[in-house]
C-alpha cells in the first residue's frame, strides 16, 4: 500500500472497489437508523472517511436518525461544518 502524499495515514478505504463501498454505505445507513448515538456516530464518522461533505452527512443524519436527535449527533454535525475546510483532504 503506498502512504497518500497529502496526510500522514495509510488510506486502506481508498482501496476498496465501488461496489465494496456501497455495501459499507448500506450498512451505515443501517447503523443511522438505530436508537443508539454510539452507533450514529460512528456511521457519521464513516461517511466523512468515505469522503462526503458535512453538508451530505447533516441530510443523512436529518433523515435517517430516529428523532428527536439527540445532543451529542448536534454537537458532531456542528464541528463537522466548523471542520470542512480543514477535512477537504479526506476526499476520495
């Protein structure tokens, strides 16, 4: 695996095939719609891995989180907008 000029990390996600990647997008849009902020999260995370915009991932989290949306899901939405140009690097 060859280490990506523009950041430090390896970026194993960058290696999976397209069809791979909408599996993993399944399967987080699944992780969304559970009652469980952990979960949420960590699917919020994994989109920003794959690549999508704050923007993408706050319309994700509106319609797909089961409402009301709980604090800590506001809060990661809120430092993903104040991020974004920081996070531009992450795209795929």
């Amino acid at each position: 695996m060859k280490l990506d000029p523009n950041t430090p990390e390896f970026r194993v996600i960058h290696h999976l095939d397209d069809t791979i990647k909408e599996e993993l997008r399944t399967i987080l849009f699944y992780l969304l719609k559970q009652p469980t902020f952990e979960l949420n999260i960590v699917a919020l995370y994994a989109f920003r891995v794959l690549g999508d915009s704050s923007k993408d991932i706050e319309k994700y989290a509106h319609q797909h989180i089961p409402k009301p949306i709980g604090s800590p899901i506001l809060t990661v939405l809120d430092y993903l907008q104040e991020l974004e140009p920081m996070l531009t690097w992450q795209k795929t």
